[in-house]
C-alpha cells in the first residue's frame, strides 16, 4: 500500500450482493476472487481487519413474504446464508495467504468458531482477518446493524460500508441523474433525511459509538485502500 493507513482497525460490511445477484441463489466466483484479493492487500499493510457479510445473493428475508415463511424463519434463513458466503470467502482469503478466522453469531461447530469478543479481538491483535457471519444472531435485525454491533464491540477506529455506488446521493442515481454526491453527512442527516444507505439502528449505534461510517463503492479497483489511507473517496458519515 503506498498511502500510510489512516485507521488501525476496521470493520468492512460487504453486502451479499458484493458476492452475487440478489437472491439469486449464486456465488459469482469473479467478484468473490476481487473481493479477496483488495481484503488481501488490506491484510498486507497490517490494518486489522474483520468482515461483516450479508446474505442476500442467496435469501433475503424480506422477498420470503407472504410465502408462508414466518418472517423469524425468514431471517434465520438469511443468516444462515451470510455463513455459506463466509465459508467462500475464508477459502479465497486462504487461498492467497490470508490467515483467517470464521465466527458465527450462532453455534455452528463444524465450520466456524462462535463469536467470542475477546476472542476476535485477539485473532486481529496476531494479524489475522476475521470474517463475522450469522448477522447478530437474533431474527429482526439487518446484518448492517450486526456490523455496527461488531465495530462497537471490537473498539473498530471505522465502518466501512461496501457498495456498489460511489457513496451517499441526495436521491437514487439510478433513478435521478441529476442526484448529486454528498461527500460529508452527520449522523443525525442520514436519520433524518431517511437516506437509505444503512437502517436507522446501526446508525444510532455509530452514533453513540462515535464510529465514523465510509461509504465507497469496492468494485472500484484500489478503492479500499485508498479509504484506508484515508482518502475522499465515497460519503463520510460522522460528527464534523
């Protein structure tokens, strides 16, 4: 990494669709081969890194609706599914050697370690990248707000929040063109402007915690380490 790391720990929330389409019952191996290889270069500048990963290229909840799908068996069904994309991840990572470790927030023996704060603290303390799966454990809660559980938690310096935009936007630029990027927001913005980067809990969570949030776009090429380091690149979210 050229640039100096600004932030000594962080916590990277990677969607589910960073690994797949949503709901799409995939894992695309291109995207998760790019996704491993920027953890990687993170791992080599020796930023403490542990991973927040969704579900939703393989179940989302909320599409289970009206199925006749308990919206608790729903949700446990998407944690379930942030695990199967934590086993392929932890095999990319490995496969480049990036020494790893796999909690669920949930007991799942035969594959992972639970997650134990002290524990992953200490696996970040001796360089190791530790990927988060199963959400929060709990039913009703996105795994946005598992990841600014965690960041308070592990006394993460950010929250960097991967997307497939270039940050925050004052409206949908899929939808309106002429949406402009807002580079630099408040907590209490993104709250009361109802901006649907992240849901209202975890931002609260941040907000208590005083953990700034970086939202960027990963498929950009060099993207996170240029966050890392500090760069403006994407939307800070945060007290001015």
């Amino acid at each position: 990494m050229a640039a100096r790391p600004k932030y000594r720990r962080v916590l990277l929330k990677l969607s589910g669709e960073a690994f797949g389409r949503e709901a799409a019952h995939c894992l695309q191996l291109e995207s998760l081969r790019l996704i491993a290889q920027q953890i990687a270069a993170i791992h080599r500048a020796k930023v403490q890194l542990a991973v927040v990963i969704g579900g939703g290229n393989i179940v989302r909840g909320k599409l289970l609706r009206g199925t006749g799908i308990t919206p608790v068996a729903a949700d446990m069904m998407g944690m379930i599914a942030t695990v199967i994309n934590g086993v392929a991840l932890q095999a990319v990572l490995e496969n480049l050697g990036v020494d790893t470790r796999l909690q669920t927030a949930f007991p799942m023996q035969a594959v992972a370690e639970p997650y134990i704060r002290r524990r992953c603290i200490r696996h970040l303390e001796k360089g190791r990248v530790v990927i988060l799966a199963a959400g929060t454990g709990s039913p009703h809660f996105t795994t946005d707000t598992a990841a600014a559980l965690r960041a308070r938690e592990i006394g993460a310096d950010a929250l960097f929040k991967a997307t497939n935009v270039d940050g925050v936007y004052s409206a949908d630029p899929k939808k309106h063109p002429d949406a402009k990027r807002l580079f630099h927001l408040t907590y209490d913005q993104v709250i009361q402007d109802k901006l649907q980067i992240m849901d209202a809990t975890a931002i609260t969570l941040c907000r208590e915690g005083s953990v700034p949030i970086i939202v960027f776009n990963m498929s950009v090429l060099n993207n996170i380490r240029l966050a890392i380091a500090g760069r403006n690149v994407g939307t800070y979210i945060g007290e001015k």
